[in-house]
C-alpha cells in the first residue's frame, strides 16, 4: 500500500466525489431506517414517555460532535508531523460539520433537559460546559485558521489550536463520573450491557451509522472545495 | 396522525429537536453542493 499516493491532494480529488456519493446515499437510507425505528418501532418509555425520542438524535450527534474532533486532530498531528498538504486540508475541512454536530447535541440537549430536568440550560454544568468549550474550539479552529493568510502557516496554527484542545475531550467524555451533573450516565459502554430496551438502542446505533455517514460524505465536498481553491 | 404529532404532550421538544437537526443539516448540504456546481 503506498500511502503517501492519496497524501496528495491532486490524487485523492477523483476518490473525493465518489466516497461523498456513496456515503451520502448510504446516510440517507441509514436515517430513513433509524427515524422508522425511532419513531414506529421503539416503544415508549415508561418514566419519560415520548420526550426521550430525542436520544435517537441527541446521542449520536453528541458522539460525533467528540469523534470529529478527535479525527480533527489526528490530521492536525500528522500535518505537524509529516507535513503533508493534505492534512490540514482535511482538519479545515472537518470542523464546520463539528462545530455543526456540537451545535446540535447542545440544541437536543436542551429540548430535552426541559421535560426531564426542569431546565433547558444549567451555567456551570459539567457536562454542559465541558461541551460548550467544545463548539468555542471549533470556532477557535476556524477563526485561527481564517485569520492567517498563508495557508499552511495558518494549517499549523490550527493544528496547535487542535491538539491542545483535545485535552477537552476526555472531560466530556467523564464529566458524568468526575463531577455532580444533572446529566445521566452512559447508557451504552464497551464494558456492560446496555441499559435501554434493544429496539430503543438499534434505532439509536443505526441513526449513528447513518451521522457518520453524512459526516464522510459533507467532509468529502468540503475538502474537494478546499483542494479546488488552493489547488 | 394528530397523535403522533402531539407526541403525547411533548410535540415542542421532539420537534423542535428533529426539526432544528434537519435544517442544520440541510443547509450544510445546500450550502456543499452550492459550491459544488459553482467551481
């Protein structure tokens, strides 16, 4: 495998359009599948009725908004490292969608804390803030990255900017261990069983396929963008 | 139809969730493609 083939941008272009294609097709049919289950399929919960609905959205927008960063911060490092042209163009290209899904898990969040807690909002929050500090690095990324001209000093910039703030990420992750937050505890692990109905947690993992789809797919046109007006 | 809609009492929540989500997203695309077809 050469992997430094795809390392440059003029070569990876073509595979760009066809990776957005198929992704973008395969989202929008992993949504369809993950909204009939969400909404037809999965009963209603006993304590929240329908309000917990939202979890089908609110959980894997909240799982990409982290995993973005992280894949985000990746192509910084191996920017820094290798110096290759195409990784910062891909980080740039990862934290619109991001920021977008960051945006989201906060505006779901909200809509669901009000039934459930009694707020939309708490200041000081752990999860909540550790969060929000999460969208103000994406926008930090981006306004870093715009506000230098030369493109690829303003890629390194960035990249420092991006892996600093991944220190964030495991403060989301554990915030709901580490510290007093209204905000419940994992209901999916790695480390045992999950602790929702099968039918509610298909439809959960499904609509996750199907974010991450899109997140390919929207990266992919964002970065054949990019590679277009920096060549 | 009307049920489903009122999502037992809960119809700001949930929708105001999907629906925000949604054109979120759509505008992302819009905005993707636009450039897109420009060149």
């Amino acid at each position: 495998m050469r992997w430094f083939w795809y390392a440059s941008p003029q070569t990876f272009f073509p595979l760009t359009g066809r990776i957005a294609l198929g992704c973008g097709i395969a989202a929008a049919l992993l949504a369809a599948a993950g909204l009939y289950i969400g909404f037809f399929v999965a009963p209603t919960d006993a304590q929240q009725g329908e309000a917990y609905r939202i979890i089908f959205i609110h959980v894997p927008a909240a799982w990409m908004s982290m995993f973005i960063y992280l894949v985000m911060a990746f192509w910084a490092a191996l920017g820094l490292a290798l110096n290759t042209r195409l990784s910062g163009m891909m980080a740039s290209a990862l934290a619109p969608t991001g920021a977008l899904f960051t945006f989201i898990a906060l505006w779901t969040g909200a809509l669901w804390g009000r039934p459930t807690w009694g707020t939309y909002w708490v200041w000081g929050d752990a999860r909540l803030m550790s969060e929000l500090i999460l969208l103000f690095l994406y926008f930090g990324f981006m306004a870093l990255h715009a506000a230098i001209e030369d493109p690829r000093r303003a890629d390194r910039a960035a990249a420092v900017l991006a892996l600093v703030g991944v220190v964030n990420i495991p403060i989301i992750y554990y915030s709901v261990q580490w510290w007093n937050t209204l905000h419940q505890g994992a209901s999916v692990s790695l480390t045992r069983a999950p602790t929702m109905a099968a039918t509610m947690l298909t439809g959960m993992l499904v609509m996750a396929l199907a974010f991450w789809m899109y997140s390919i797919a929207a990266t992919m046109l964002r970065v054949r963008g990019i590679i277009r007006e920096r060549g | 139809m009307s049920e489903f809609l009122h999502m037992g009492g809960y119809a700001w929540y949930v929708w105001g969730s999907y629906g925000v989500t949604f054109a979120c997203l759509a505008i992302e695309i819009i905005v993707l493609l636009n450039r897109e077809t420009k060149k």
